[in-house]
C-alpha cells in the first residue's frame, strides 16, 4: 500500500508526477464548445443571444421569422448559434437547420415565450432535442411581460413539459446571470471554461458552478472505503479544478500558476489527505467524515483558486495558505461575506 503524503516534500513529488502537459491539454479541449440557441418563432432567441455576447450580432425585430439562417459568432474558442424560430409559416426548411444546429452542438438551450404559453409546437420541439440526447437547458423567456403570478407559470411549464425550466427576461437579463448561465454549465461543465474565458461578465457564476461540482465529485471519491488509493484521483480533480479556474481567467498557459497554487497548499491539502484516510478507518461514519474534509478542502482550493486569478496572481504564497486556512475553517462565514 502506498504511503500517506504528509508532508510538504511528499505532495510536491505527487504534483510532479502529474502528466500536466496531458491535464492542459484537457482543460484547453473543453474551451472549444459550441452553445445553440433554438426556439419558437419570435420567443427572443436574439435577444438572449445579443444578451450573451454582449453586443448586438442577431437581428431583433418584433417581425416573426426575422432570423432567417443561422447566425453563428465566435466568441473566443466559443461559438455561439443563433437559430431560426421553429413554426413558421413555410419555414419547414428553416426548422430542420435549427434542429440540426442543436443536435450538433454541445449544449441547446431552448427558449420558451413565457407570455405566450406553451404550445403544442413546443411541446414536440422539446422532446424532439431530448430524443436526440443533447444537453438541454430549457429557458422560459419574457417573464417582464408576465403579469399573472410567474411562480404559477413557471409550474405549469414544468408540469406539462416534464422538466425544470429557468425563467429568464432576455429583454432586462433577469435570470440570466444567476438562473441560466449556472444551469447551461451544470448540463456540460465544459461550456463554463469557454463562457469564463470568453465573456468576463460571467467568471464569477461559472467559477461558482466549476468548483461547487469539483467539491462535490471529490466527495463522492473520498467517499469510498479504501484508504490511500484514492489520493491520486483526488489530486488529479484539484488539479484540474485549478487548471479550469485559470482557464476561465483567461490564464491559458496556466500548468506553473497551478503548481504554484497547490504547492503553496501543499501542507494543509496532506492534513486533510491524513484526516480523510484515519477516518476511513472507521466505517460507515469514517466514510462519511472523509468525504466532508475531502468536500470541503476542494472547494476551499477552488475559492483560493478564484481569489488568486481574479486577483492578477498578486497572492503571495503565505497569503495562500493563509486564505486555504481561513476558508477552511470558516466555510459558513466565508460563503456570507462573499454575498
């Protein structure tokens, strides 16, 4: 059985073990997506799709059928499509591109009118991408516009569809920053390096999302009853989990800036790996406790991590330790003073 790293020059050896030429190259690949913007005539794909980007690309038009082919922007290594609205009179042609554009793509978020109700249309549009197996984030759009009780809406939505759905106004951007962006990167975790890196705007609800599920993966790894062997899988998630942080940040090249990270960690991320292995020990409960240190030390690297790049890599690495310590003791706080 391997030994336990507790010390500092133990983890620096597990760190330079690493293929991190192979980990960049990982994390680069995820920042090549593509995100389709499908939908009913006139529901406001556009619009969402200008919000996005932040400029106006689409054509916006109270006109129905107004986008008449696809509108494709690249926004970075990121390719945002814009698709014809499905239902159009004649518009059997613009239908199929739409359909072949989500299906093609790595992520659709299909965009509901929420003032006009849901229609039979909608209804066979969406278990149309569903059948096809795309990542689908449904989006209920124009919710200014609703004037009865949205909550009640929104659950007739979901009830006749079958499925959550995040009620948006493209129009204001109500919704989007805190409801859609969060949902589009929990159906494929690999759009949030190309929604961060491209559109800065959103680094900060991408990064939340990256490092609440690496948190929750290294959990779910700590969780198992064999002491020790699951230190390199745990490892390789931080790792990753730095390298997407940085990729969000822009930081492209970023293998020495996570070394110097981690290593700067090095000496509470071995507490942590000796707590967790100890407490295996025990089962049932050891189990329990080593996915909640294992848990809460990710996400307390993923904090620092986001810190340390939203910053200009300014923290020295005392001022690292000292905010893994910190975060770590005072998650409850943390998560306070950060709202």
């Amino acid at each position: 059985m391997p030994s336990l790293p507790t010390g500092l020059a133990d983890l620096r050896s597990l760190l330079q073990a690493l293929d991190w030429d192979a980990l960049s190259l990982r994390v680069e690949e995820e920042a090549h997506t593509r995100l389709a913007i499908v939908g009913p005539v006139n529901s406001g794909k556009s619009t969402l799709f200008n919000l996005i980007k932040g400029r106006k690309v689409s054509a916006v038009t109270a006109v129905p059928g107004t986008t008449k082919g696809l509108v494709t922007e690249a926004v970075g290594p990121f390719v945002l499509i814009d698709t014809p609205g499905f239902g159009e009179v004649g518009g059997v042609d613009r239908a199929a591109m739409a359909r072949a554009a989500a299906e093609e793509a790595d992520v659709a978020v299909l965009v509901l009118d929420g003032a006009a109700g849901l229609h039979q249309l909608d209804f066979e549009l969406y278990e149309a991408l569903r059948a096809a197996k795309v990542p689908l984030v449904v989006a209920l759009n124009k919710i200014d516009l609703i004037k009865r009780d949205l909550s009640a809406v929104v659950a007739d939505v979901e009830h006749k569809l079958g499925a959550p759905v995040i009620p948006i106004s493209a129009r204001t951007g109500a919704g989007v920053a805190e409801g859609l962006i969060p949902a589009i990167v929990q159906a494929h975790p690999w759009v949030g390096i190309a929604l961060g890196r491209a559109l800065p705007a959103y680094r900060h609800q991408v990064s939340d999302r990256v490092v609440r599920s690496a948190a929750i993966l290294n959990a779910l790894i700590a969780a198992t009853p064999v002491p020790v062997l699951d230190i390199p899988l745990l490892l390789a998630s931080q790792v990753r989990l730095v390298l997407r942080i940085a990729a969000i940040h822009g930081e492209s090249m970023s293998v020495g800036h996570a070394r110097e990270l981690l290593t700067a960690m090095a000496g509470g991320v071995g507490v942590r790996y000796l707590a967790g292995a100890l407490a295996k020990l025990v089962p049932g409960l050891g189990w329990v406790v080593s996915a909640v240190v294992n848990g809460l030390g990710t996400w307390a690297i993923g904090r620092v991590a986001v810190a340390y790049f939203s910053g200009g890599k300014q923290l020295t690495p005392a001022q690292l330790r000292e905010r893994y310590a910190r975060l770590r003791r005072h998650p409850r706080g943390a998560q306070e003073r950060k709202g």
